[in-house]
C-alpha cells in the first residue's frame, strides 16, 4: 500500500525542546486556556455546543504542549531539560486545580447537565461526555461553601507538591553497590560485559546499580546471600524523603477526602471505578489470599527446602529465608522441577526480532500495519518510531515510540504515556494519538543482542497492549480517548494480550534463536507454560500484597498511620518475607502510591478477572490468531475508550456478564 502525503498523518510531536522554550510554551498555553475558560464562563445561554464543545478541545489543544514537557521530565536526556520538563509539570498541575475549581465555568456545565431536554437529545457519547465533566467539577468540590473550598484548593495543592518530588526521586535514584567479581559468582558472563568497574580502597570493582537489567539478574543468580542482601538493602534505602512525603500524602488525602463527604480516601477514589466501593474490593483481595494462602505457603516450602539443605551442604548453620532469597531460590526450583534455564530460553529472545514479531501479531489481530520510521524525530538514539495505519486502507491512525533501555535520570519503572490523544478536530479531520512505551531493558554485549528474559517478553507483550489501546481508541472527544476508562479496568487489555507470550502458536512465530535463527524447540515451550502454571497462583500473592496494603492506609478514618512500618509488617504477614533485623523502606520507591494509582493498585488483580474472560470464552475458544475475534475485540473493547463504560464495553464482548471462572483456573485455584 501507498503512503500518503505527511498532511494524512497529522503531524510529528517535536521533543527538541530547551528548558527556556518549554517554560515559556507552557505559560502561553496556560495563557489561551484561560482565556478560553473566561469566555465559556461569560456565556449567558449555556449549550452542549457553546459549554461542553469548546471545554473538551481547549483541553486537547493544552495537552498537546502539557504531555511534551511532562513526558521530558521523565525521559530527556539532559538534567536540565528534565527539570524544566518537571517544573511545568507542576504548572500544568497547578493550573488545572485552577481550572477545576472556576465557579463561572461550573455554573456553565451545570446548566448544560440540569437541562433534561437537551441532555436527551445527546449522543450517549455526548451524553457521556457531559456527565463526566459534571462529576469532575462535582468531585473538585464545587458544591462545597467558598471557605471549604478554599481549604480543599490548599491540601489539593499540597499534595501535588509531594507527589512530584516523590517521583522524581524514584526516577533519579543513582544507588549503586560496588562488588568485586568473586562477590558476584553465580551471575552470567554477559553480566560483566562491558560493565563499569571501581576503584574501592586499592581493589577494582563492579558497578551495580539498582536498575532493574543489574537489579533482578542479582537477585535470581547471585550465589551468596551476602551479596544479595547488600543488593536489597541499597535498594530498599532509596529516597529516605519519600516515606515523610507518603505519610503527609495519605493524611492530606483523608483530608481531601472529608471535605468533600467522604469517610475515607479509598472511597473519594473509588466511587468512579468499576468496584464503585472499597468493601468489594477488599472482599476480593480477602479472598484470593484465602485462596492462595495454600499454595504459596507449599511453594514457600520448597524454597526453604532448599536454602536449609544449601546450609547443610556447606556445613553452615540455616539462619532463616528472606526477601533477597526468593528470586534466587525460585528460579533454582524452577531449573530442578522443569528444567527451565532462564539463561537458556532468553537466547531466543533477541529484543528487535522479539519487538518486531511482536508488532506483527499485532498487526495481523487488529487489522493494523505498522512501519518503522527511518532517522525519526525522537528524544534519544535508542528510541524507535513507528506510524500506524489501516491494514487494508489508506487511513492512518497513529504514531508510538519504544524507548527501551535505561539511562541514568529516565523513567525508572516501564509504563506507556500519552503523548497526544486522539480526537475529533473542528474542521471534522482528526487529531491522531501518540504515545510511547518507556521501559529499562538491558543492552546488547559485544557478544550478543540485547536478550529478554521471558518475563521481560510478558512485559513487552502487556505494555504493547496500552500502546494499541491508545492506537484504536476512535472516540470523538479527547477526554475519553484511549486509556482513560476505569481505573481498575485499564490493566485489563494488556493483561489479556500477556497471553500471547505464553501461546506456543504465537512464540512459534517470534521466539527464535539468536545466533542460530533456530525457533524455540516445543519442549522447551512446553516446559515453560508447566512452570508458569506451577507457579502461577503463588506469584499472585506479591501483588495482592501491594493491593491490600494501598487499599489498607487510604481506606482508613485515621491519617496517623505509620506507612513504614505498616508496609513491612503487611509484607511479613502477607508474604511470610521479611528483612530480619536489617530495616528497609521499600515503600519509598512504591510510585504507584504517589499519584493516579493510590487505593486503586488493587486493580491490576480485579481487572485480571476480566483479562482472562475475555481470553478464555473468546480468543482461547475462537483460535488467538483469530481475524474476526481480534476486530471484535478492536470494535468493542478498544475503540471505545472511555466514551462508555467498561462493563458495557465487556458484555458487548463476551456477549454475557463476566465473571472469575477463567482467572480463578488461570492461577490454579478451585472453581466454585
Ligand atoms: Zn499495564
């Protein structure tokens, strides 16, 4: 197929950016908005088409600069753009509270939402629309006496000025730990390749650095505890200042939260969720550790077993299992059971065929082709650009960027972030998304491509799940473009799609070797699908963990919680792993905490519930490569985005109501 004219495409987001031009760019769209806010609040009839119309595209016009500069903050290369990229990001937060608390505006949108005539008269889209912009007004406390508000306005602010140092603290983090190579037995040749080394009192050492391609190979391979444990230990020492900040964030969210009528935060954040209230949430994650208390502890067992018996070959005394021992014991009990050689398998998993064959599943799912761009515009050599257009026409639909390997000052978690939502323009064209997935996989040696373990393929695999949704979501309005659903079902298509990784028709198709082209053998496939299933049901317990613990700080009446110190003991309790005497604050680096994800991490596991109904009665039933089953799915549960709810969108799907029946089967557990 032909490529049209640039014109067709919409045009590339330019990242070249000083931190001078990114202050000023942001002022002057700071500046427009609220000209534009002054004059939908001076208007005296009211419309869906004078009020709600101009509202949603000065939103789209600003986050055209906004998502830039934010995206800067956490990607660009230089310290001081990155910095400016994060000032403005505090701007933007600021003016937005600005915005979201104008009386004039508000009393214009409420007339709008009060008009019965005209509201049905509306698409459900439209409709939709209306009332989301109603209930965020609503919930920014609107309704409440101008001196409650004001208070309100302060502990809003307040709290934007915790969350952006907390992150940024997670992303700048530069632990590192010297080793010298004996400490480090165990850990692979490739390991050493080209790694950065240290004088340390006369002796020349290893740079280790918290990052997770030198972070998680440690833990699974290093063969001494000790080194482990120093490892941990640096880890868990990072950013000491985000444990006052997260303590003042679950008290001024209580705060927030009361003001506005609530009893807690959890219930501020969730009411707009599918859960609806914290109590089903928590009955949920109360009843998968019920559930799973069984198996994790026979798989905690047998890594105990084996630590006990290391101590008795080695004629030490066995002195109690850790934190720093799962990752290791469990990847050695994975080896004896299955036979599975992490080191092995990741030889098939070269990063840019895996990506690429990746991309071409897909393509061929959605109906999509998708193209390289050659020298494209981007923020560093390493990231790759892609245009996205309609397999069989002349339409395009969008752009995405993979920028995967770490740099010192990037994104330290891995995560897809809007860069430009798609929407309807004015003039009736369209306004195409971009987005870009931001990861920290490890490099090529000299003596190899950069090679994924196969849990980096999941990863690759589900983060490419978020870049698609932002790809097919086709809503008119830029507000309910792509990922902006319900928190607790956003997870839900990435983790639907982790599926594909572990397909033996879809690794047929990318997992091949390295060096030798050769595809992965069956029965190495084979053994990898029975070890995930060993396993599947334990593995969930971390994640449940996490879930409880943010639901158990935010939905409190008190804010006098000890964060620190609840965070370990929960940890201990949950997961039976602790620290020993040694004291860590792993909560500091827990980001999900400190933004969109506080009382709504205990989504990743409800939405986990819909991913595996959804794959299991209609991928799984109808074939994964499936053209017909991947366009429905485009059709009903991506292109909507956030222009109906998520329920609506699952029940076009499956055809019926979902429920836990696949998810429970998916990780072992009894159906009841
Ligand atoms: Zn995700």
């Amino acid at each position: 197929m032909k490529t049209t004219a640039t014109a067709r495409k919409g045009s590339m987001v330019n990242f070249c950016r000083t931190p001078a031009e990114i202050a000023s760019n942001i002022e002057q769209a700071i500046g427009r908005s609220r000209a534009a806010m002054d004059a939908i609040g001076q208007e005296t009839a009211p419309t869906f088409a004078n009020i709600i119309v101009p509202l949603d595209r000065t939103s789209a016009e600003h986050d055209v600069e906004a998502c830039v500069a934010c995206f800067l903050g956490s990607v660009a290369v230089e310290k001081d753009v990155r910095d400016a990229g994060n000032d403005a990001s505090k701007r933007i937060d600021e003016f937005e509270i600005e915005c979201s608390t104008r009386e004039d505006v508000y009393k214009a949108v409420r007339a709008v939402f009060d008009n019965e005539q005209e509201m049905a008269s509306l698409s459900p889209e439209d409709r939709h629309l209306v009332e989301r912009i109603e209930r965020g007004y609503r919930r920014q406390g609107l309704l409440l006496p101008p001196e409650k508000r004001e208070q309100l306005n302060a502990v809003r602010k307040r709290i934007s000025d915790l969350e952006i140092p907390f992150k940024r603290c997670v992303n700048e983090e530069d632990a590192r730990v010297l080793f010298t190579r004996e400490e480090l037995e165990g850990l692979p040749e490739d390991y050493f390749d080209g790694r950065e080394m240290e004088d340390d009192g006369g002796v020349s050492k290893y740079v280790v650095t918290s990052k997770y391609p030198d972070y998680f190979p440690l833990m699974a391979y290093a063969t001494r505890e000790a080194t482990r444990k120093a490892m941990e230990v640096a880890a868990g020492s990072r950013c000491p200042d985000n444990v006052p900040r997260l303590q003042e964030l679950v008290s001024l969210r209580l705060e927030m939260a009361t003001l506005l009528g609530y009893s807690t935060y959890s219930e501020y954040a969730m009411e707009i969720l599918m859960a609806k209230r914290p109590a089903d949430a928590i009955a949920m994650e109360t009843d998968l550790l019920a559930r799973l208390a069984g198996p994790a502890s026979e798989k905690l067992d047998e890594l105990v077993a084996l630590k006990r018996s290391d101590a008795e070959l080695a004629g030490e005394e066995y002195e109690g299992f850790y934190v720093w021992d799962t990752a290791y014991y469990g990847r050695r009990v994975s080896e004896q059971k299955h036979d599975i050689r992490g080191e092995e398998i990741k030889q098939y998993f070269p990063l840019d065929k895996a990506t690429r064959g990746m991309l071409d599943i897909y393509q061929k799912m959605l109906g999509l082709r998708i193209a390289q761009v050659d020298n494209p515009p981007v923020w560093h050599p390493d990231v790759a650009m892609y245009e996205v257009w309609e397999a069989d026409e002349d339409t395009f639909v969008g752009h995405f960027y993979l920028d995967l390997h770490p740099r010192q000052g990037k994104y330290n978690h891995t995560a897809v972030l809007p860069i430009r939502f798609g929407c309807e323009l004015p003039d009736g064209s369209r306004e195409y998304p971009a987005a870009a997935m931001v990861a920290n996989f490890t490099h090529a040696t000299s003596a190899a491509p950069a090679l994924l373990p196969h849990g980096d393929v999941v990863t690759l695999m589900h983060e490419l799940g978020h870049v698609f949704h932002n790809m097919c979501a086709h809503t008119k309005w830029k507000r309910l473009h792509g990922l902006q659903v319900e928190r607790d079902f956003v997870e839900a298509p990435s983790q639907m799609l982790e599926n594909w990784a572990w397909e033996p028709a879809s690794l047929r198709k990318f997992a091949a070797h390295h060096s030798t082209g050769e595809p992965m053998p069956d029965e190495m496939i084979a053994k990898l699908i029975t070890a995930k299933n060993a396993g599947a049901g334990a593995n969930c317990v971390s994640q449940v963990f996490l879930g409880m613990y943010d639901l158990a700080i935010h939905n409190t009446t008190s804010g006098g919680i000890d964060v620190d110190k609840m965070f370990n003991d929960m940890r201990d309790q949950i997961t039976n792993l602790g620290t020993g005497s040694v004291e860590t604050h792993r909560v500091a680096t827990f980001s999900h905490t400190a933004g969109d994800y506080s009382s709504r991490y205990y989504g990743y596991m409800w939405s986990r519930v819909y991913s595996m109904d959804m794959y299991a009665s209609r991928f799984k039933k109808d074939g994964v490569d499936n053209a017909a089953t991947g366009m429905d799915y485009r059709r009903e549960i991506l292109r909507p985005g956030g222009s109906r709810d998520a329920m609506e969108s699952l029940v076009r799907f499956l055809g019926r109501k979902p429920d836990n029946k696949a998810f429970l089967e998916s990780i072992g557990l009894r159906v009841d």
